[in-house]
C-alpha cells in the first residue's frame, strides 16, 4: 500500500523523501540504499532538491533519470562517465540500449524476481538439478526468491550438464568466482570506511567496474588459451 501510495505521489508531481525514493524502487533495485543515492548525487547525475532544512526531495524527473542511471549500470555495466555523456547528448529518452560503449557478459540480463517453482520452469530444469547446484555451492540453499544471476546460473549450468560437465566438474569455477570476489573487495571496501554515505556509494561502484573488468579479462585468458595446441 504504502508503495502505491508512492507510486500515486510521483505521478502526481508531489516531490518524494530518499525513503520514499528507495521504496519506490526496491521492486526493480533490491540492493538499492542511502549510500548509492547520495554518491550518484556527488557525481552528478542526479540533483534532488533541499528544503530549508537540508532535507533532499526527489521529483518525478528526478526519479526517471535516476531508474535511467541504475539500469545503464546494471543491465550495459556502462560506467558513469559513459551515462553522464549520454544523458547530455540524449537525456532520459532513449533506451538503454540503444548504445552499449562497454557491454560485458551479463549485458543482456533483464531483472526478475522468481521462486523455486519460477526458476525451474523459466530455466527448463528439474528440481533435484537446482538441489544439485545447491550442494555444490552454486546457489544459496532455501533462497525464497531468485534473480537475473541465479537464473543465469542455472541456465549456464544446464548448458554445461549436457555436454557432460555436472555442478560436482564446476567447484573450480565456483572457487575461482569466490577469490576474484575477495580481491575485488580488498581493492573496493577500503574506500567505504570514512563514514561518508558517497564514499561507500563509490565502493559499490567501483566493486561493480572492478568485476567487470574481471569478467572481461577472464573471457580474453579463455578465448587465448582455448587457440593453443
């Protein structure tokens, strides 16, 4: 309801809290906090205004380029930059897809949000095959919902269990995707401990980049090492 009511406000012109701002859009953003608000304001790509007390207020504009901003990274893993040029050139107008200077690997993903029974129907599997990835450490064991990662996961895995590599060949990956994470956050969370909301805003964001750019690398070592004899 008190989403809704959100909903109802923004439309109708009405200038939203951050709270109201994080609510609104915790459909779409789950991870969606405080610290990435204030760090893209830093950054300026978007600018709420303040009250007299120092309150900051969203507008509907405000918001569309913020949903603008968010999917650009989440969907194109554009960098900041990138988007800040576009919404110079373009504005909010235009698809996020309509350019892609930096798309990786998991480009494409749309956001979903599915339960067990969900996520076995839209990634064609049986249920002792996600008991299976769970074993092994692939998906979180008794998750209530699944997103674009885990249903990228799944579907991956699939692929690799018909040629004959099954969730118990992938501990490897598994292994690999976790020490690439915790060098990602040693390089990242330093940066989030002043206390400054922006400067864990900026952690996030610098994770993100970091992680593509693993990504991209690891493709590239794959693709070269698969062309030696």
């Amino acid at each position: 309801m008190a989403a809704s009511a959100s909903r109802q406000s923004a439309a109708g012109g009405a200038r939203l809290s951050i709270g109201q701002v994080l609510q609104l859009l915790r459909d779409e953003f789950p991870d969606l906090a405080h610290s990435k608000l204030h760090y893209l304001e830093s950054e300026g790509l978007i600018q709420p205004s303040r009250t007299p007390s120092g309150y900051r207020k969203y507008s509907r504009e405000d918001v569309e380029r913020l949903q603008f901003v968010l999917r650009a990274q989440r969907d194109r893993f554009w960098p900041l930059k990138v988007i800040k040029e576009h919404l110079l050139e373009h504005g909010v107008d235009s698809e996020v897809t309509s350019i892609a200077s930096r798309p990786g690997p998991s480009a494409t993903l749309q956001p979903v949000r599915l339960d067990r029974r969900g996520l076995l129907r839209e990634a064609a599997v049986e249920d002792d095959f996600l008991t299976e990835l769970e074993q092994f450490g692939m998906l979180q064991a008794d998750a209530l919902f699944y997103g674009a990662a885990e249903l990228e996961i799944v579907r991956a895995a699939r692929a690799l269990a018909d040629v004959g590599l099954h969730p118990r060949h992938l501990v490897m990956v598994r292994t690999s995707a976790e020490r690439e994470a915790h060098m990602i956050r040693s390089v990242a969370r330093p940066r989030s401990r002043s206390g400054d909301a922006a400067a864990r805003g900026e952690a996030e964001d610098l994770a993100r980049d970091l992680a593509e750019s693993m990504n991209s690398l690891h493709a590239a070592l794959l693709r070269t090492t698969l062309r030696q004899p």
